[in-house]
C-alpha cells in the first residue's frame, strides 16, 4: 500500500504506511524483511527523506544476506538480489551517483525477469545519459523496446522510456536520438 502511495504523490501516507510496517520487521523471515526495506527505500526516497533511504536500503542489503530459503515464503520468492539492485540503482540515480547506478542497474538487468528487464533497461538507459554515455543509453534503449514489441508490453516499461525520451531532449537534433524518440513515440500510442 506504501509503494502504491508513492506511485501516487502520496507521500505522507505512503511513509506512514512504512512506519507502521516497521513495527513488525523483527517477527517476519529475513527475506521479508529485506523487500520491507527495499519498498521502504522507494518510498523515503520519494518522499525526499535521502538518509532515511540510505538506511533502509543498508538493511535490505543485511536482510538479504540472512535469507534462509527454507524460510522464504512462495509469494516472495521473486525477490532477490537482482530487485534490490535495481531499488539501489534507482537510489543512486536520484541522489546524483549515476557511475554507480550504472554498475547497479547492469548487475539487476542481467538476472531480472524479462518483464522486468523493460523497465530496468529504460532506468539503466537513463543512468547512461546522466554519464554523458550516450551510446549506453541508446542501447539500453533499444534493448527496453526490443522487449516491449517482443509482447512484453508492461505500462511501466513505456512510461520509463518516455522518461528517457524527455531525457534526450537536449539532443534531440541528433539522428540516432530522433529515431529512437519516434520508436519510443510509437510504443507509447
């Protein structure tokens, strides 16, 4: 409910919700826990509350370390290492710390779920242009497109490249740029 508050501009709410989940962390399994500071990652650093962010993210790493597999519930079982790579990558690129988002977001985008692989290629393509590396984020860019023509059409995946879209408008005269702003276009209609 936390996330979902954050993915609505409802910051208030959505640390409240964190902060009441908080209460529990030492009763639930390690996996638990670390997708509980992940989530809480997301949201306090949506909320601007960086060091907050930082703290969580440190626990999710620990967490996660703990994990007994016999221990992991089935609903979580799709969390891991790759997830809280790209919570870290997304951390850092939102904190200024592109170089090491880049290394984070290629460490998730590797051993994520093709589903997922959409968004994080557009996340990781906007990692490379705050670098400067403008082929990295085209290549990120036409992999994320790629996935999605390929049937994996998830909202999330098109709306991060149109963020990467708005991200290469400084550029936009470029050729390589315009055609791949007009792919992105066309994955939005």
């Amino acid at each position: 409910m936390a996330t979902q508050a954050a993915n609505h501009q409802e910051q208030l709410a959505a640390v409240g919700l964190m902060d009441t989940a908080e209460a529990v962390r030492g009763r639930v399994p390690a996996i638990m826990r670390a997708s509980l500071a992940a989530h809480q990652t997301t949201v306090y650093n949506k909320a601007g509350d960086k060091r907050k962010a930082a703290a969580a993210l440190n626990r999710a790493f620990d967490a996660l370390g703990r994990v007994d597999a016999s221990d992991t519930p089935s609903y979580l079982a799709w969390f891991g290492e790759a997830q809280l790579r790209s919570t870290e990558g997304r951390f850092l690129l939102t904190t200024g710390q592109a170089e090491r988002a880049t290394e984070a977001l290629e460490r998730s985008v590797t051993e994520a779920a093709p589903r997922d692989k959409a968004v994080r290629y557009g996340t990781l393509a906007l990692a490379y242009q705050k670098t400067g590396d403008l082929d990295g984020a085209l290549d990120a860019t036409y992999k994320a497109a790629d996935l999605i023509e390929d049937g994996i059409h998830s909202r999330r995946g098109v709306e991060r490249l149109e963020d990467v879209r708005r991200a290469f408008r400084p550029v936009k005269n470029e050729p390589k740029i315009r055609e791949v702003s007009e792919r992105i276009a066309a994955l939005a209609a």
